[in-house]
C-alpha cells in the first residue's frame, strides 16, 4: 500500500508535464505567430509616418513593441484558447484520451496542469490589462507629442522628398553629414494658396539650438524665387541666407482616457472611460471563459482529426470578441451602462458545451422505457 503512493505520485507527475508539454508547445508557437503577425502589421503602419519624416526609426521601434506589448491582453488567451483545441484534439485523434480513460484517469484530472496554466495567463492577462497597458499607452502619447513637437530638420533624411502639410512645404537634401550639420543640394519649395517660393543652395549648416526654440538653416550661394498672384515675380541670388525652424516644447498629452490609471477610472461618470474600466477587466475574464469553451470543443472522435472544430472554435471566438468591441462602443455612447453581459453569455455558451448531453439523452430514453 505504501507502494503505491509513490507510483501514484510519479503517475500524477508524468501526466502533468505531458499536458504541459501537448498544450504549451502549441501555445508557445501559436503566440508567437500572433505576435509577429500584429507586430508586423504595427510595424507597417508606423513605416508610413516614418516614410514621410513624421517618427525616426528610434520611435517607430519603440511604438511597434508599445503596440504589441498592449496586444497581448488578446493575443494571450486566444492563443491558448486555440493551444486546448490543438492540443486536446490531436490526443481525442489519436485515441490517446481513451488509452488515459482506461487506465482510469478522467479527463478532469487530465484537464488539471491546463487549467492552472489558464489561471496563471488569466493572472498574467489581469497585470497586462490593469497596469501594463495605461502605461504604454501613456508612453505612446508621449511619444507622438514629441514627434509632433520635432522641427522638420530633425526628422529629414538624405537624397528624399518630404512633404509637410502643415508649412505647405517641400523639403530635399541631397547630401547630410553624420552629425546632421553640414549639407548639400538644398531644396526647399513653400506653398500657401497661389503663392510659392522655392530656395535652393548648393551648401548649407543647420545649427541646433542657435536659439530658444528655434534651429538656424544657413545656407551659401542661395538662390530664392517668389511668386504670388498681386505682384511681380521675385529673384534673388544671395552669397548667405538663414532661415529660423521653428523647435517648440512637446505640448502636454492632457487626458487621455486609454493611458489613465484604471483607479483613476474607477467611479468615472462619463461613457468612454466607464467603458475603458469595464473593458480591462473583461481581459482576465476572458483568458478562463475562453479555456472553459475550448474543452468540449477540442473532443473528438477516433481518428476524426484534430482540427476538426477548428472553424466552428474561431466562429465563436470572432462573435465574442465583436460582441465586447460593439458593446464597448456601446457603453461610450451612453446606450448601455455595462459590457460584463457579453462575457456573461460567453459562461452560459460554455456551460452548454459542457453539458453531459449524452449522459442526459441516456437518461430521458431510460425514463421514456420505463414509463412504457
């Protein structure tokens, strides 16, 4: 007898690892595909504004993981979400639940190292939803106040046009020296309403700084055309000209309802924010609703396949999370109060699945006998 306890320990300890081992290697890689794919989209996105001299290389890197990092309140559960149903159905397919049933190990017990890794990433999902992302959001905004505050100079890269709409104005440098200071091939074309001016100089300095809030382009040999519609054209041919860019202070973020503290929005009156505390908190939620559906998803029959729920998994997965997005717009306009209904009907969907509808059926032709 005391044998056994032993044997019975390591059985328990083997099957464990194996549940891990079946569900967190697809987790893993699932995750990681995810990642790369909304990183990349990310990453594309903010390569336009770079494109057009708005973010420097710098920012676009620390935005695009900004991004992803908030991304992972979705990306988490849904990967495991998927992991239960790839991992659990290839044991279903290859009979291997029914090899573990006749040895008597249920799959409650089976579902045990599952079910501490959902609790464990609903943990994890909570921190990320709660804490983590105000803070990069936060961080993002301050980032595009101070991409918005750089002066034009700052963010022109060589031998590239750059159009800035604001200033109506057209920018190429041929040449830039690695300190940015010295250039060559000066072009500059400046356009408001029917007027344009065009500057062009064959050699330049920018000076940083040459005074508070304000760089200095000096230019030699430059060559200035102005045309406007009430008077003459103008040209002028001049050994110096300077001209002052304009390099003001970041402007304050303000309030920003995605990057306030989620005590902050606690008790909040207005839509957007009741909706931003009721949506980070959903998250978490979300991560153990999702594990409870993908349970009776991921049975099979013998031999059936293992992604053969696959599409009917990601059809429910598609309307939850449009359903949240939908009633959190709701909640922003004031036409509902709560979003906790769609997580609410997300558990009863599970409780259905799980359901020993068989077991139930058996029952009622039972009764249904007897009763004749």
């Amino acid at each position: 007898m005391h044998s056994s306890l032993p044997e019975r320990s390591g059985l328990n300890l083997i099957i464990d690892r194996y549940m891990v081992r079946e569900v967190g290697l697809p987790f893993l890689a699932v995750a990681a595909v995810l990642f790369i794919v909304f990183s990349t989209y990310s990453l594309t996105r903010y390569l336009v504004d770079a494109s057009a001299g708005l973010l420097l290389a710098g920012e676009v890197l620390q935005l695009t993981m900004l991004r992803a990092l908030i991304s992972m309140e979705v990306l988490l559960p849904l990967s495991l979400y998927l992991a239960v149903i790839i991992g659990m159905g290839r044991l279903y397919s290859d009979s291997e639940v029914y090899s573990m049933r006749s040895n008597g190990i249920s799959e409650r017990r089976m579902m045990r190292p599952v079910i501490f890794m959902a609790l464990t990433l609903a943990i994890l999902t909570g921190v990320l939803s709660v804490i983590v992302r105000p803070w990069a959001y936060s961080v993002s905004y301050q980032i595009r106040a101070e991409a918005s505050a750089t002066s034009e100079a700052d963010r022109i890269k060589p031998a590239r046009f750059y159009r800035f709409d604001d200033a109506g104005r057209t920018v190429f440098i041929e040449q830039i020296d690695p300190a940015g200071q010295n250039l060559a091939g000066i072009f500059v074309q400046t356009r408001k309403g029917n007027d344009l001016q065009v500057i062009t100089a064959a050699t330049g300095k920018l000076e940083y700084g040459a005074r508070p809030g304000f760089h200095r382009l000096k230019l030699d040999s430059a060559q200035v055309f102005k045309q406007v519609d009430d008077a003459p054209d103008f040209f002028a041919d001049l050994g110096s000209f300077a001209l002052w860019l304009p390099h003001p202070e970041p402007a304050p973020v303000g309030y920003k309802t995605k990057a306030e503290s989620t005590r902050n929005l606690a008790g909040a009156a207005a839509g957007p924010d009741r909706a931003e505390f009721q949506w980070r908190f959903t998250a978490a939620g979300s991560a153990l609703l999702l594990i409870l559906v993908a349970i009776p998803l991921s049975r099979g029959r013998p031999r059936q396949g293992r992604y053969a729920r696959m599409l009917l998994a990601l059809v429910i997965y598609a309307i939850y999370f449009n359903l949240l997005d939908v009633s959190r717009t709701w909640v922003e306009q004031g036409t509902i109060r709560y979003l906790f209904w769609v997580p609410g009907a997300l558990l009863l969907v599970a409780l259905g699945l799980n359901l020993p509808w068989n077991k139930l059926r058996a029952r009622l032709r039972a009764a249904s006998g007897n009763e004749r």
